[in-house]
C-alpha cells in the first residue's frame, strides 16, 4: 500500500522543500537524523475552542540501523513545538541544555542535547505504538549545523499551527 503521506524531498539546505504554488498542500515535517514527525492537522476537538485549537494529529516515523517504527497518530500541541522550537534557540546559542519534544500522551518523547566541547547534538527518541506493550528508543548524533533548519521547520509548523493564547 502506499504512503499517504510520502516525505518531502530535501532541498539544497537539507530541510525540506516548501511546496510551490501549483502543488497541494501538504503537512510540515519536522526531521532529525532518522526521525520525521509530520504534522496532519488539528485533531478532531471542536476548534471554535481555544484551548482545542492548539492539539494536533501527528504521524512518526523512526529508522535506524535494522530498525523501523511508524506510530500512524500521536497528539501533541503546538505549544509542545513552541517549547521545543525555544530550547532549540537555546541550544543553538550555547549548545547547553535539553531541546524536548513530547506528545501529550507516552507515545513520543524527543530530547536533543548539545555538547558545547565538541558542537555536537545527542538526539534521543522514545517513540512507540503501544505504550503498555512496547518501548523503543533510538539516538542519533547530528552536527549543530542542523540546527538552523530544525528551527526553521519549527518555525514552519507554527505558521500552519499557530498557538493561541489563553484568555
């Protein structure tokens, strides 16, 4: 069967193309070494609701070396990629500290964190279906040159999904 949702090709930068005029619309994409989490569109909450307007239907894919996991849905907020775009900033201007990415249930967890001695980023991702039958993790070491374009898929996100204050 096909992918319904078939990853964007990278650009010249490394991040992936932005779609042209002519072509549909399609989901941002966030990627990471083997990570891609890509970002379907508002879950199915009422979004005349401020506090539902943030929550967002997701899919994950994960591959490394001899291993593969698709979680076809996960929920996150854009506030969960507002904090992690903010620690990526962080990470970028002093390579210290954790960049998190979490859903909002034990599906996915993502920590990104910096070695300032040797300009490296650790990637850790905990990522699973089934979170009462199965654990999976993997790591991925990415230089900090990646950053720029991780931030601007953040960023890319946001603009689709914004987040919305609360009154």
């Amino acid at each position: 069967m096909a992918d319904p949702h078939p990853p964007r090709a990278p650009s010249a930068s490394g991040s992936p193309s932005a779609p042209t005029a002519a072509a549909p619309r399609t989901c941002p994409i966030l990627r990471v070494g083997g990570f891609e989490l890509e970002v379907c569109g508002p879950t199915a909450h009422e979004i005349d609701d401020t506090w539902d307007a943030d929550w967002l239907a997701a899919r994950v894919a994960c591959a490394a070396d001899g291993a593969e996991l698709t979680v076809p849905r996960i929920v996150l907020t854009s506030w969960s990629i507002r904090r992690f775009l903010e620690g990526l900033l962080a990470l970028e201007h002093s390579l210290a500290g954790c960049a998190f990415l979490a859903a909002e249930g034990p599906q996915l967890a993502l920590c990104a964190t910096g070695d300032p001695r040797t300009g490296h980023i650790t990637v850790r991702v905990d990522v699973t279906p089934d979170c009462a039958m199965q654990g999976h993790w993997f790591r991925f070491d990415v230089d900090q040159t990646f950053l720029a374009g991780l931030i601007d898929e953040c960023r890319g996100i946001l603009t689709a999904y914004p987040t919305h204050e609360m009154e």
